[in-house]
C-alpha cells in the first residue's frame, strides 16, 4: 500500500480543469482588454463552480482547477459556464473573444495545503488539452457516471494515449446547448436605436445600484451624495437640478444620507423650510469608496469594448450629450 507523504490527503474527486484557448495571442493583440475580459468571464466561472458544489483549488493566471464531490455536478458546471461565456461572447468580435478549454475526470487526487495534485489531476489537465474552445472533454470514468443523467450529446473520441501513463484512457466530448433565452422584447424592436439606449439605461442604473447597495444606499443616492460634496450648502431645489432629479427625489435621496450619518442638513438662514446639505468627514469616506467601486463596475460593464472601442464610445456619448444640452431650455 502506497502511503501519502505528510501533511497529503487522498481522496476520490471529480477534477475539473480549465484552460483560456490562445491566451497568448489574446494578451499580445489586447493586454488590458483581453485581462478585463478574463475578470469577467472569471466572475462567471467561480460563481458557477461555488454554484454547483465545487471547490476552486489551484489558478495561475488563465487556468483554473477545482474538484467536486462527484461527477454530476462538475459536468453540469462545466457545461452551464462555457453556455453563459458562449452568450456573453456573443457580443464581442471572434478575434478578442475569451473562450475556454475544460476537462473533468473522475479519479484519486491528493491534496496538501488545499492544492490539488497527482495523476487525477494530471489526466484532467490532458482532457482539457483535447477539448475543443467552448466545449468540455470527460474521460471514461466521468461518461460512465453522467451520460444518463444529462441531456447532452457525447462524442466518443476513442482511446487516447496520454503522456506517463501506461494506459490510453477514453474521452468523450460534450458540446453544451447553444439556446439561449428568447428576448423579452420582440426582435424588431431591437432595430431602434431608442431600444438600445433604453437597455444602456437599465444597464448602467443597475450597476450603480448593486454599488449602493453595498453600504445600504439607492443607486440616485451615489450622484446626490456627490453634488453634495462638490458644493458644500446646496440647497434641496439645486440639489435637484445639479443631479436632474425631481425635488421630492432628491429629498428622500438627502433623508436617507442623513439617516446613514453621511450628510448634515441645516435650515437656511432666513427661509424657515429651505433645507441646506452638507457633507460628514464619514460621508467623504463612503463617496470614494464607492467611486473605486464604480470605476470596477464601470470596467466591467466594458469589458467586451477594446481601448479604442471604448476610447471612441465615450467620445460619441460626449458629442451626444453635448448637443442635447446645447438645445435644453
């Protein structure tokens, strides 16, 4: 009997690998776009892999290896992150999209410090190898526990011979579903460019929000809060205008700043219910917090853009606004 060194466990895991296809050629073309595509397609696999059960082990920069308690679930996993990345890339043009390689085997691995090691973990480095881009590679063992239990489509890839290893181990290649949801709105809508700057809209509001909602704030919170600190004493009417809100928005927008000790409100002299906002040292602090945190969001609302993409997008909305603002009253 073969005993592990100290301080090594060994256990029965699926090994789930995962590898970004041509990562090279993606950073020489894009560095900075491909990284902030890499981030985001990133948020989707650890979210899927903690989703379904599964521990992340080891990452170095465009791989990621993880095991799971079984078979089932890292096959779902596997096949739900590469159809969410699939939908994703859809957006972005073939040349700069990030796509991925995964490999599942089911087989002993050996574990130190939380890292994963051995000849499972070597197989389902292999496996991924041989999968094509948005596609996932299962060796024998994996098939045999799945193939029931999973609507997909299983190519038999025959025995393959694998460096090390004395045995050729079968593998199989599973293609996920290209289906995605249907629109909610009806497809000829979508040719009007008044629907695309409504799902901007929605798009952008609802990062502000999840930013806000951090530190118990609305998503109009974050602008208020900023006029605010860029005009110490505004009153509840400017308030309104500087943010382009009503005034009964922009106060309730000031009640709960104050209520979270972020702003002080003070009566103006000599007008008995005209209120004037100011910021707290506390208030300062949560502001640029949360600008930090909408740059990340804003980086990650544009990652499928490149610098120049991007570069050229804000220069349009810029000639947009600006000639809006020249015809408002």
């Amino acid at each position: 009997m073969i005993k592990a060194a100290p301080g090594v466990q060994r256990r029965l895991a699926a090994i789930f690998c995962a590898d970004v296809v041509g990562y090279t050629r993606l950073m020489s073309v894009d560095e900075r776009g491909t990284l902030r595509l890499l981030t985001s397609h990133r948020e989707i696999t650890d979210r899927e892999i903690e989703h379904h059960g599964g521990r992340i082990a080891n990452t170095a920069g465009d791989s990621i290896l993880a095991e799971f308690p079984s078979a089932l679930p890292a096959v779902q996993c596997a096949t739900a992150i590469q159809e969410r990345i699939a939908a994703v890339n859809e957006a972005i043009p073939e040349e700069r999209r990030v796509m991925f390689r995964i490999g599942v085997h089911v087989g002993e691995a050996m574990v130190r410090n939380g890292d994963l090691f051995g000849d499972g973990v070597n197989v389902a480095a292999r496996l991924e190898r041989l999968a094509q881009p948005g596609c996932v590679c299962v060796s024998g063992a994996t098939y045999d526990y799945v193939h029931r239990l999973l609507p997909l489509v299983f190519e038999d890839l025959g025995l393959q011979a694998m460096k090390n290893f004395d045995t050729p181990i079968r593998a199989y290649l599973a293609r996920p579903s290209r289906q995605w949801p249907s629109r909610t709105m009806p497809i000829d809508h979508t040719h009007f460019e008044t629907y695309w700057a409504r799902q901007l809209h929605t798009v952008c509001l609802a990062a502000m929000t999840e930013v806000a909602k951090a530190v118990g704030l609305k998503g109009i919170d974050i602008p208020v809060l900023a006029a605010i600190m860029d005009e110490p004493g505004v009153g509840t009417r400017r308030l309104a205008m500087r943010v382009e809100v009503e005034q009964a928005t922009a106060e309730r927008s000031a009640a709960r700043l104050q209520h979270n000790g972020l702003i002080t409100r003070t009566l103006s002299a000599g007008k008995p219910v005209s209120w004037l906002f100011s910021p707290t040292p506390e208030g300062i602090e949560v502001r640029m917090r949360l600008r930090s945190a909408l740059i990340v969001a804003q980086d990650r609302l544009m990652a499928p853009l490149s610098d120049q993409e991007r570069e050229t997008l804000k220069d349009l909305i810029r000639r947009v606004i600006e000639a809006n603002e020249s015809r408002a009253p």
